[in-house]
C-alpha cells in the first residue's frame, strides 16, 4: 500500500515537472518566413524607427568623433556592425512586449512597451543581457587583436585605403576569412543561449537558467532553421548598417517582433502563461514633492 501511495505520488510529481517545462516544436523554414511576415505587420502598426534613430546616432556620433579626432575606428566598423547581433536579442525586449501585447489584444506602443522593465522578470533578463554584452566586448577585443596581427598597429589614412588593404592583399583576404570565422563561432554561442531567451523570461517568467537551455534544446532539435535565422539575422543586421546605419531603423524592430513570433512558432504555448506585470502607480503631482518622497508620512497624517 505504502509503495502503492509513493508510485503514484511520484508519477503526479514527473507529470508536474513534464507539464512545466517547455514543449518544443519541430519547424522549417517556412515557419521563418511567417515569423518575418506577422513582425512586419507588428511593426507597420507599431511604427518604433524614430526611437531605435534616437538610439543609434548617439553612438554612430562617437565614432564619427573619434574618427575626427585621428583615431581610426574603420577596422572596427565592420565587428561593431556584425555585434549588433550579439546585442540584438537583449536590446529588442520592448518589441516582444509589444508584439506579446498585440497578440492578446491589448494596448500595444512604444510607451507600454517600457512596462517591461517591471517585469518580475527582468532581473534574469538583465543577467543574461550582461552575458550577451560580456562576449560583444570580448568579440571587439578579439576582432581588433585579429587586425593588428595581420597588418599591425598603423591605422588606414581613409577608407579608400583600408578597402584596398582589406580587399586586394593577401593578407587582407586571410583577414577575411579568419574573421568571420571567429564571428561565426561568436554568434553561435549567442544565437544557442539567448533565440528564444527573453521572449521566454517575458511570457513564462523563466529564470535565466531555464531560459538558456530551452534555447539550446530549440537549436539542437531545429539546427537547420535555426542557422537560417542567424543567417537572416546577420545579413539583414549587416545590410542595415550600409547606408549610414539607417537601415538600423527598420531591421531592428522588424527583427525584433519576428523573434517573438519565432518563439511562438517554436515552442507551445502554455495557457496559463501571464507575464505578471506591476500595476502603474498613481501619477503623483509635482506640487507634492519632495513630499511624495516619503509616503508613510502622508499616510500618518491621514
């Protein structure tokens, strides 16, 4: 009888933590494709170009700056553009709250996109964010220890110069091919530990931990469709970075909400799966300050 209660108490337990984990689906690339389609159609009906521009010229300045200033980044353009894809899964967690919102019909902008630094979760998004910025810088380091190996440290007068260095030697060939395949080891840690991550962490409330590993399953049991989508990733990434990082504009929210479709596509849907999001605060008039400062004090009047 006693083994009887333990058997079946043990099967409930196994059939809890089945029921928990995450379900993976098997998909192709036409599952890609649709992915694509639904985060175009987020983006025309949630325009967000104006605020990624505000986020990348700030930086696009500096490098401008230090170019003027005599220190040549054009060795670096290249890995910094190709980092994007490092960055991209952490810097795009408001666009899967907004395609999440979308989705269940509710009010979807770029403001309530901002909700999703409340989320209980954003603490193991955050981890996992420090570790994506963690293999960018170390993909910058590594890229620029590359250059100097193969052609020391004198920086291209112009960019004329570093094109034929890069582009009609020897060594600028070897620097080519050793380079991207240095990246492509790098954007596939990124890409096995962080596709489906945040989108994860936002709609399960997943830890870090589990979050990284479903990640890991969903690329070993759909390596295929998941190098396709690092390919789409870069090129599109690459491709926006050309004409004076304006096609960032776009890629980046267009990538952004594909990724949480992708994460739709992928794994199934738990139905009791509700992003636990903090209610707004009641807005506090400027006349109360620095009083609204300390609550408890107001409350004690009262």
């Amino acid at each position: 009888m006693a083994s009887s209660i333990q058997g079946n108490v043990t099967s409930v337990t196994q059939s809890e933590g089945a029921a928990s984990a995450p379900i993976i689906r098997t998909i192709g690339l036409s599952d890609l494709h649709q992915a694509l389609r639904l985060g175009w159609e987020d983006f025309k009906a949630i325009p967000t170009h104006a605020i990624i521009l505000c986020l990348i010229y700030p930086v696009l300045g500096l490098v401008l700056a230090r170019t003027v200033h005599g220190y040549s980044v054009l060795p670096l353009l290249f890995p910094l553009a190709a980092g994007f894809a490092l960055l991209g899964p952490f810097a795009a967690i408001g666009l899967y709250e907004m395609s999440r919102r979308r989705e269940n019909g509710e009010e979807a902008s770029a403001w309530t996109a901002m909700e999703v630094f409340r989320s209980p979760s954003f603490g193991a998004m955050l981890g996992v964010g420090t570790l994506l910025f963690a293999l960018f810088v170390t993909w910058i380091a590594t890229a620029q220890a590359v250059y100097t190996a193969v052609f020391g440290y004198e920086t291209a007068a112009n960019m004329p110069d570093f094109a034929e260095r890069v582009l009609t030697t020897q060594q600028g060939w070897w620097l080519i091919v050793v380079g991207c395949s240095i990246g492509f080891l790098f954007a596939l840690v990124a890409l096995c530990i962080s596709v489906v991550a945040f989108p994860m962490m936002l709609d399960r409330q997943a830890t870090a931990g589990e979050a990284m590993v479903t990640s890991m399953r969903v690329v070993a049991q759909n390596p295929v469709p998941m190098l396709a989508w690092g390919l789409i990733v870069a090129v599109l990434l690459v491709a926006g970075t050309i004409p004076f990082f304006l096609g960032l504009a776009v890629v980046i929210p267009l990538l952004g909400h594909a990724t949480w479709h992708l994460y739709r596509a992928v794994i199934v849907k738990d139905p009791n799966a509700r992003p636990v999001i903090p209610e707004s605060r009641a807005r506090k008039p400027a006349a109360d300050f620095p009083a609204n400062l300390f609550p408890w004090r107001r409350s004690d009047r009262g």
